[in-house]
C-alpha cells in the first residue's frame, strides 16, 4: 500500500470507530430510556396485554311460593363461549368454527359484530348448558380454535314444569332491540326476564355482575388468578302462590283450556293463578328449534303461551249480571221484590230473547232470578237502563280498568258504551237499545278478563274493597331464612250500599244453596258464588247444540267467594268450549275451596302478610323427578 494513503485510511478508520460509538451510545442511551424511565408504562403495557377483566354473572335470586317452596332455582352449567377481547375478525375463520359447531354461519357473523362494537358486557355464548357429550365436542373443537373457552355460569331451573308457566315466565339473553330501547340499563349477554314474574320482577331477581383478574399466555390459556370481586346473587323472593292450590287448579282443569284465578281477600295477594294448557319454562332456556316455535308459538291453536287469566277476553255470561242487578238498584228502576215475570222468552223491539228455561221460570224477585239464573229477568233489567247506566257502575267498581297485577301485558276488561261504540265501530257508531239486552246477561260487546272478573268477586265479598291483585310477597333474608314483608298495594273504599249487598249476596247463597250451582255445595264451608254461561256460536235449538263441535261450544264460568260468613277467598274458573258453568265450572270452583279449607294441614291461611319461616332448608329441597 502506498504509505501516502495511511493517514487517510486513519482518518477513515477513525470515522467509522467514532460511528460505531456513537451507535453504541445511542443504543444504550435508548435502552436506559426504556428501561429506566418508561419501565412502568411498558410493565402496564405488557400487563394489559397479559392480564384479562373476565365478568362473572351474578345468580338471579330463588323464587318461592308463600309456604317456602321453591319454584325456581338455579344450577351450574356449563357454556362455550368466545370472549369479547377474542372475538375473530377474519370471514373464512368464523365460517370453519359456525361449521365445527353446527351454527349458522350468517347468524355467527353478525352476532360477532354486535359483539365487537358493544362497549361492555359478558362473552359471546356458542353453547349452552354442556352436558358430558358437548363437553367433548367443545374440548375438541378447542383444539381447533384456541381463542374458546369453557365458561362456569349459573342456569336457572324451574322446579314445578308446567305448574306456574304463565306465572313465572322464563328467562332469556338480552336483545339488540332491547339495549337500543333502554339504553345504558342493559349489557350484551346478560339474562333478564322475558315473561311472566321474571320480567315484572327482573329488578328484584337480578344480581350483581364480578369480575376477575386473570393472567393469560399467548394462547389466552389462563395462567393465574390476580384477584376477583364476587358476584353478588339475586335476592330470593316469596310470591303469594299457594303451590298446593296451583296445583289442584291445574289437575282440576286437566286437558281443558281456560282459567283459574284465586285472590286473598285480605290483601288482594294471587293464590292461584293458571292458565290452561300451561308450559314448561325450562323449554326455552336453550335456544328453540323450528319445531319448539311451531309446537308453542306459531301453529298452535290453543296459544299455550297466552296466559288467559290475564290476556283472554270472555264473554262472562251470567256472572255479569251481579254487576247489572247492582246497577238497576242503584239507579232506583227496580226494587228488590219487584216481580218480574219469565214465560221462557220475551220480544224486544221486534226481536224474540230466549231464556234458558223454555218453559220459564214464572214470576221472580231479585233473589230468585239470580239464584235460578233467569235470562228473561236480566233482559228486562237491562231494557230499563241505558247502556252508560251500566258502564258507570263497572267503572265505578274498577271494571272497565285493568287491575294492575304484577304481571306484563295485562289486558283492559271490555265494557260497551256509546263512546266505545264510536271508537270500536267507525262504520255504524249507533248504539242500538236491543245491544243492551244482550249486554243485560253478560253476552253481546261484553268482555272481561279472569283476573278483573276475580277482583269483581272480592269487591262483593268485601262489601266494597278494590283490590289489586299482587303476586309479589316479600324478600327472603337468606342469613335468617325470615321473610322482609313488601307493602301490599293499598285498596281503593268503594263502599257498597249495605241493603243492596245483601239482596247480591243472598242471591249468591240461593245459587249454591238450591239455584244453578247446588250440586258443587260443600257441607263444611257455605261456598257461594255465580254460574255462568258464555256462548260462542248460535245455534236454534238443543239437539242443534249438541251436534256443534267442541270448539263452538259455549264457555263455562264460575264465579264467587268463600265462606260467606267471614270469607278469605275469591275466585273465577273459565273453562273453555265445555257447556254450562254449573257442570264444568262449578265442580273446579268445588275442588279449590275443599282443598283450601279442609285438605291443607296448615290454617287457613298464614297471619295477614306476617312473618314466616321457610320450612325447607337448603339441602332438604330437591328438583322434582
């Protein structure tokens, strides 16, 4: 080498060496910069990454009858879920695991992306309720897809089938049309109410969510536990079912449809309340196959998932016409003895009302038409009053109202007037004098739901009391398993005039005594009460009806209250399409009252809203086989 070129060869070396130390300083300076002083963002950064918030449901709280029952409950289960923070984005990878698991794969998609874009909630859940089989075909499909995982979370059961359906309603996830309604009350994922007393009571049942702190590896396979704050459960609650009477309601109606309803007079608390045919809550914990839609919800004629006690509209027959004897007494057209004479019919304007007594019942008082049930009386009570002379007495009474049970979708009683006509029918707004005699028996426009027929019932019972049914009773403490009483819904004084209380009420003694419904009397407890008849479909004479198929037969009733000394019950029985109240109702209305006063080992009743023990502990309760 030339020696010429040495010094700036050095120079060059000594270029290189100055570059070379400055990149190792500036290496070391940037490595104690994130070292030393952004080691805590960059330990937070990496634990953010590694530790996971994983939300635990909170059980919703036991449901009880009044004795202590326990008609719904809640187990472990088992569900495969995707958290949120895993959700997969790629198309191709949600469509490979909707096949793994048998799942739609439009419908995966498109819950995934609800689940993406909502701020909070629980896991996406894929499968529900494992049992031993899908717990392998989940431990499998895992394999495939490490993001699932198997999650613990409780499952609510309902311990009585059919008993209460319609009563307790069930539960289900919350929807994206719900949280868009309600916005900021609801989280993706969670379970509510859908039905029943699990809807109207939701706020009570619910608990509180927890969390945990869990740290994962790269697989998002839990590694340790960094703390949990507990979820905290439902508080546990008493209605004021009776489960024994519920029970006699629905062996006593069987396969018939229709309705049952029992009220405690002293508060207006629900003893009973069945609908007819029932269903079983635990169906539609799972997601429902297209053949449980069609079998409950679609194709069914007998809509078991409308419970009749609230939502059916019956012509209540006879039992009506306590409320249209009341109405003429008070508008002073009629004395309590003022004859009225029955030939078995009797025209109005132009048009022959038929009795259903053809041969008649001769001449009657009061007492005596409503003990026999004579239409031909009724019809002429009704044809000397205005049809809003019977309106205002149903309004005055709380008939024309909802009753404001505790239960969702409650519908209104139907009581014809003028300013209904108007507004129900456009077309020909008229109110005709021959409507009200149909009105006179319960019949025609008229139409009235169990539960306000019931309230009715016990209004008369308690000589003006305006209940309002109720099936909330109370919280349980579960430290001393001692009821915290709820405050009954306050009663609305609608006193009745005392002599005309008692012209109804004889009249309701006469008609188990020796009327329409003597062969439902009990020898113990003086039961009484109104049968009734609702027809469906005309039909000219006897032999004509009985050729009529059952779905045009008329609607039996059965209305009333018990004992008549100091009474403590009220009830209605609808039976639907099976003839007359006093052969198909009545005999129901029987079966109640025997049970409630006479079979049950305990009194009567508990102490008015008092203090009660559960008689079953814990371990003692067992889900029915």
């Amino acid at each position: 080498m030339d020696p010429r070129q040495h010094p700036l060869l050095r120079r060059r070396l000594g270029a290189l060496k100055v570059m070379a130390w400055s990149l190792v300083a500036l290496l070391v300076i940037i490595y104690a910069w994130l070292q030393l002083v952004r080691h805590g963002e960059f330990t937070q950064l990496a634990l953010q990454q590694a530790v996971k918030v994983r939300p635990i449901a909170a059980p919703r709280g036991l449901v009880l009858d009044r004795n202590g029952y326990r008609l719904v409950d809640n187990r472990r289960a088992l569900h495969l879920v995707i958290q949120r923070e895993d959700l997969p984005t790629k198309p191709e990878v949600v469509a490979t695991l909707a096949g793994a698991l048998e799942l739609d794969p439009a419908a995966l998609t498109r819950k995934i992306q609800i689940y993406r874009l909502a701020g909070k909630g629980r896991p996406l859940v894929l499968k529900e309720n494992l049992d031993e089989a899908g717990i392998a075909i989940a431990e499998r499909v895992r394999a495939r897809f490490p993001f699932l995982s198997v999650e613990v979370a409780p499952r609510r059961v309902y311990l009585g089938d059919d008993l209460a359906g319609h009563v307790l309603g069930y539960v289900g996830e919350v929807d994206e049309e719900l949280m868009k309604a309600k916005p900021g009350i609801f989280h993706l994922g969670e379970t509510i109410g859908k039905e029943g007393f699990e809807a109207s009571g939701n706020d009570k049942l619910k608990g509180v969510d927890g969390q945990k702190r869990i740290l994962v590896d790269q697989l998002g396979t839990e590694v340790a536990n960094f703390g949990q704050a507990d979820a905290s459960a439902g508080r546990s609650l008493f209605l004021t079912l009776d489960a024994g009477l519920q029970k006699v309601a629905m062996d006593a109606m069987g396969l018939e449809a229709g309705a049952v309803v029992v009220l405690d007079l002293r508060d207006g608390g629900v003893l009973a309340l069945y609908s007819s045919p029932s269903y079983d809550p635990n169906l539609f914990l799972n997601r429902l196959s297209q053949d449980m839609v069609d079998r409950y919800l679609a194709n069914n004629v007998t809509r078991p998932m409308v419970n009749r006690a609230t939502q059916g509209i019956y012509a209540p027959g006879s039992t009506f016409k306590l409320l249209v004897a009341l109405a003429a007494l008070e508008k002073g057209v009629i004395t309590p003895q003022t004859p009225i004479y029955c030939a078995g019919k009797k025209n109005f304007y132009g048009r022959d009302f038929r009795c259903d007594k053809p041969t008649g019942h001769g001449s009657l008082s009061m007492i005596q038409a409503i003990a026999q049930s004579c239409d031909v009386y009724f019809y002429e009570l009704a044809s000397r009053m205005d049809i809003d002379d019977i309106y205002a007495t149903a309004e005055k009474y709380g008939l024309t109202e909802r009753t404001g049970i505790d239960l969702p979708q409650e519908k209104r009683t139907r009581i014809p007037s003028r300013a209904w006509k108007r507004k129900a029918s456009p077309r020909d707004p008229k109110w005709y004098a021959g409507e009200t005699i149909s009105v006179g028996i319960g019949q025609g426009a008229v139409g009235v739901t169990p539960i306000g027929l019931a309230r009715f019932y016990a209004l008369l019972a308690t000589k003006g009391k305006l209940l309002t049914p109720h099936l909330f009773y109370g919280f349980r403490d579960d430290r001393s398993n001692e009821m915290e009483l709820a405050p009954a819904p306050p009663a609305q004084d609608t006193p009745l005039d005392p002599r005309n209380w008692a012209i109804l009420e004889e009249g309701l003694y006469e008609v188990v005594r020796g009327g329409t419904a003597a062969a439902s009397a009990l020898k113990e407890i003086t039961m009484v009460g109104k049968t009734g008849t609702a027809q469906v479909a005309t039909f000219v004479d006897k032999s004509h009806y009985a050729r009529q198929a059952k779905s045009l037969k008329d609607h039996a009733l059965f209305a009333g209250y018990a004992p008549r000394e100091k009474p403590q019950i009220a009830f209605v029985v609808v039976v639907e399409n099976a003839g007359f109240g006093a052969s198909s109702a009545a005999p129901i209305a029987k079966k109640l009252v025997q049970y409630w006063f006479l079979d049950r080992p305990q009194n009567p009743l508990p102490p008015p809203r008092g203090r009660m023990v559960d008689p079953f502990a814990p371990q003692q309760v067992e889900a029915p086989e």
